[in-house]
C-alpha cells in the first residue's frame, strides 16, 4: 500500500470536504465583475451552490448583488474563508488581515502560491489552502467536476449527498 | 489523515463512479440520451458559460461516458480524460488541440498504419508537417524538432514492430525543447505501463483493444497527466482568449485539466467525434477484468513465443518479453508485468506461406484489431500496412514474412495445436 504524503495544507479529501461543508461566507478577494473570469466562474458558482459571496475588490460598488469592499477590514460581519484572487506576491498583506477579522480558512485559488503567506495564517490557527480553486473543489468532492472527466480521486459505496447543477 | 491511494483493481472497478444518486443504482447507469433539460434560462447560460457544471448535449459530455474518463484518468494516474469515439479520433482530436496550419510534429516512425497516414498524409494537407524517425536512438528526436514543433509523437509498444521506446528518455528530450511528448498506450494498457510515471504528459488511447477487450465496441480516450506547463510561451492557444469558446482562457481557468477541457470545448465538440454512451458502457463492463485478462493475456503470449522460438517452421520471433529480445531490457523497465499478448514472427516460406498459414488456423480469427479475448492473426504487408511503401513498411518494421498474432483467453495448449497445426499445412502449401 503507498499513501500519499501527509501535508501541512489541507489538501487532503477529509480536511477540504470539512472547510466545505462548514464555511458559510466567503469574501472573495480580488472578484473580478467580468463574467468571463475565473473568479467571477469560481463565486457565481459557490454563490448557486448555498454560500455568501463577499465581494472584496476596491474597484467595483457591487458584483454578484453583494456589495463590494475595498478590503477585508472593512467587512461588518464574520468571515468563514477569505478566497484570493491576486498574484502570490500580494498574499502576504492579505494573510494579515485575514488573520485580524478571525477568519478561520485562508484560500489561495489555483496558480496562487504563497508559502510563506500560509505558514502566518497556520501558526495564527487558519486553516490554510494553497493552488486549488474552491469552485473545481468543491465539484470534486461534492459532485459535479465528475462531469469533466477530471480524476476526483473519490471513491465510495455512498449515494452523493449533494449534486450539483 | 491523508487520502489513500488505492490500487489499480480497486480503480477498474470503483473509479468514476458511485452509486446513483437518484435511485442508488450500484451499477453505471447507462444514459442513453442526446440532451438534458435546462432548470431555467439563467441555469441554461451559466452551462454554456462553463460557470456550472453539467451536461447540455451529449456530443460535449454524458454521465455514463464521464465515467469511462475518469475511470481512465485514474488507471493512468492523471489529472483529466475526454472520451471519443475511436483510437483514431483520439489522436486527432488530441493533436488538433495542440496545432494549427505551419506547426510541425516528431513521430516515432514505428506506428500504427493509420496512425502514419493520419499524421504523413491527413494531418500534411492541413499544413501540419511531421518528421518520422527512429525511435531506437532517442537523440533522433531531439535532432528532428524545430521551433515550430508542438509535440513528440509514439507509440509505449509499437504496432506491428512490437518495439518499446524509451519514453523516459524521450519525455526529457520533449521536456528539454518545452513541448508535451503524447504517448499512445493502447498495446501495454495502464495496467502493462504507466507513461504519465515516465514524464509523458498526454496519453491516447484506442479502447477497442484491452481496455472494452472484448471485440465488441470502438472507443477511445485522452488522458493528461496534468502537470505540463501550458505558459512556457509556445502555446498560447492555452493561455490566451479562446476565439472558439467566447473568451475563455483555459489554462489560467481550469489549471491542470485546462488541455482535457480545451480538447472537449473546442476540438471535439466542433468536429463532433463524440463517444456513444452504449459504447463507454460497454468499453466500462470490460475495464472491469481488465488487471486478470492482461495477466493471462501476457502468460499465454510467452508462452506462445517460446513455444514458436523452438518451431523449424519459424525464422524468427519478436516478443520484448522474451530474454534475448532486442527490447527486452526496455520491456523489463517499463512492462515489468508481461509484454501484452502482441508478437510477431518471420514464417519459413514468406508472403505466401504467411498467407497459408492465416487461411489454415481453426479458431484463430483473421482480422485487423488487436486486443480481442480471442487470438487474432494477419498478415500486415498485405492488410493494415499495405497504403504504405515498401521502404516505408520496411521503416514501420513490417517485413514480407511477418505474421502479427494478438494472442488471446483461449486454453492455452489449444493456442499452441492450432498454431503448430497451420504451421504444418502452411509448409505444404
């Protein structure tokens, strides 16, 4: 039998399928109001699929019928997983605050990769993602990304719980 | 706790599917519909803008086909796979995912008859050039690729030379000059070899073969491994806009399947050579059992080699797995469970007494696949290599004595009689 390699980052089908099935609001770092981007694919679909969208982006009032914050401070109400859409280099700042508003998950989407971001939200005790996209997660582990021919890596005797679409 | 990573046979059975939501069916459902509803128009357009997962059209995706992929993509040990419905479409559909008109592909020269022509003859009318070389110094891969080249081209166990290549060797060439190597792994199947484990970056398949493996439904499949980097500069097709799917960028939105999605968005749905649901259901019932005819299949073919090493009827013998094999140190790297149930033989008496000794086989069936529960002989210099010139035959590894068996399930020591029997009428004729 080979395992694979225990990881400081939950990326394992367990600890993704426990921030998913636990986080409600998610401020959505860097939205962009364009409908062919990929965080606007990313939280349009969280958003049809049960969670609070936070738009946070200072150049947009408004995206998704969410009102649209400059940054995270200024959000009024809890915050479960900040999700960024920024280049790796601009995560750092963003670790900070999320740390200081309590959210409990730091989400850097797919193609971000800030190690040194990360280890600051885990030693402040966020659970902490780094390269994977919530939207493409979420379909894997809850149902849907089968659609795509993706290799899910789940198996199970179980009925899904959830379907998506 | 981390995720288990579970065995091959666990996959063949398991992967792809679990039990249906709707009625708890704990066999693959088979879908054998053209379309599905839309919810409402909203639900409608956030499909076809890929903002939601689902099905619209079966010519794009079906559920009982997405799991032949993903089962696929789980035997290879890659990221994502897209259905189609031949071995032929497999390979076009993958290369017309990575080149348009000028661009220019390295072949092994050692393939599939209609895979040469595809890529010499097909392929060359759209302005898409390949150079053919010997796969048997990797080097001439490295020596044939030009900045207009898009990818590297072979077969893992070529088909009729029965060579193995040095995909290890090849993939770092590949790797060198920043373009993925695609590697068709129809002969070995995932369970014989792993390519992706070699630094392949796509694979193709014909499902035909071992994967339905009974020779009863055409298939086919792309996997990849997902870890090429598509924004190394030289394909921009990837990363920039699509002009064909309304400004997606497929790489920065669907990361390390961005290739499978962009092959399913762009190549297949607009050429159309989708796979029938009935047949990855089919092709599925077979992947089952795949692990226990592939060990029989290998235990029967050396069998068989060893038995036709020692016959005066025969000139020589190809099978890798056989000691003394001009491939048999490749074939101990990279098909350490058994060389497929393909070989070849040089009969005493040439073209006509290979032709002799088809026509007198009992059950053995005289036909063009390979891969069949049944053994399957030919004759390829007068069948599935006969567009091709004698030079070009000659560099395909078909020679004029040369008998290909594809050998099967059947008892083994009937195998070896309706062998040695023809073997004699042929030495008659």
């Amino acid at each position: 039998m080979r395992v694979f390699a225990a990881t400081p980052m939950a990326d394992d089908i367990a600890s993704l399928r426990r921030i998913l099935a636990t986080s409600k609001t998610i401020a959505v770092v860097g939205l962009s109001a364009d409908w062919f981007r990929p965080s606007y694919f990313a939280a349009k679909y969280l958003q049809e699929h049960g969670y609070r969208i936070i738009p946070v982006n200072p150049r947009y009032d408004a995206i998704l019928g969410e009102r649209c914050y400059k940054s995270l401070r200024d959000i009024p109400e809890p915050v479960d997983v900040v999700d960024v859409f920024r280049r790796a280099e601009d995560v750092g700042p963003i670790a900070d605050e999320a740390i200081a508003i309590g959210a409990k998950v730091l989400w850097q989407q797919l193609g971000v990769k800030n190690e040194a971001a990360a280890r600051k939200a885990e030693t402040a005790g966020l659970e902490s993602v780094m390269d994977r996209c919530m939207k493409i997660e979420h379909a894997r582990i809850l149902g849907g990304l089968g659609w795509a021919g993706v290799n899910t890596r789940v198996i199970s005797a179980k009925r899904p719980k959830f379907i998506a679409n | 706790m981390p995720d288990r990573e579970f065995g091959f046979e666990t996959l063949c059975l398991h992967a792809g599917q679990i039990p249906d939501a709707a009625t708890g069916a704990r066999a693959v459902p088979l879908y054998q519909t053209t379309s599905f509803v839309f919810d409402s128009a909203e639900h409608a357009a956030s499909l076809f803008n890929l903002q939601t997962f689902g099905n619209v059209y079966t010519r794009i995706s079906n559920p009982t086909t997405a799991v032949f992929e993903e089962r696929m993509a789980a035997l290879e040990n890659g990221r994502a796979a897209l259905g189609v419905a031949t071995g032929q479409a497999a390979e076009a559909v993958a290369i017309l995912t990575l080149v348009e008109q000028g661009d220019h592909i390295v072949s092994a020269g050692t393939l599939y008859g209609g895979t040469h022509t595809l890529l010499g003859v097909n392929l060359a009318k759209l302005g898409i050039a390949t150079t053919f070389v010997d796969p048997e110094d990797p080097e001439n891969f490295r020596r044939a690729i030009t900045p207009r080249t898009k990818l590297v081209y072979a077969e893992a166990l070529g088909n009729p030379s029965i060579n193995v290549v040095d995909i290890e060797r090849i993939a770092g060439i590949a790797r060198d000059a920043g373009v993925p190597l695609v590697i068709d792994n129809t002969v070995p199947s995932p369970y014989l070899c792993r390519p992706f484990d070699w630094g392949a970056d796509i694979v193709v398949h014909s499902a035909t073969k071992y994967l339905g493996g009974h020779g009863t439904t055409m298939g086919g499949v792309i996997v990849e491994s997902g870890r090429f980097p598509w924004n190394n500069g030289r394909f921009p097709g990837m990363t920039e806009p699509s002009p064909g799917y309304h400004g997606v960028r497929f790489y920065e939105t669907f990361g390390d399947f961005g290739f499978t999605m962009r092959a399913r968005m762009e190549t297949m749905r607009t050429f159309g050579p989708a796979l029938s649901p009935f047949n990855a259901w089919m092709l599925l019932q077979g992947m089952e059992t795949l692990p226990l005819r592939m060990d029989r299949h290998c235990a029967n073919a050396l069998a068989v080699a060893e038995f036709l090493q020692g016959h005066p009827q025969v000139a020589w013998v190809n099978y890798p797995g056989l000691p003394g094999n001009r491939h048999h140190d490749l074939a101990r790297k990279y098909l350490p469970r058994g060389a497929s149930g393909l070989l070849s033989f040089g009969i005493r008496g040439g073209a006509r007494a290979g032709e002799a000794f088809i026509e007198a086989a009992t059950f053995m069936s005289h036909l063009a696949n390979i891969g069949d529960a049944k053994t399957l002989v030919i004759h390829p210099a007068s069948t599935t290599h006969r567009q091709m010139s004698e030079a070009e035959q000659v560099r395909a590894g078909v020679s004029p004595d040369m008998v290909r068996m594809s050998i099967g399930l059947e008892t083994l020591d009937d195998i070896l009689w309706d062998i040695d029997n023809s073997l004699r009428l042929a030495a008659k004729a």
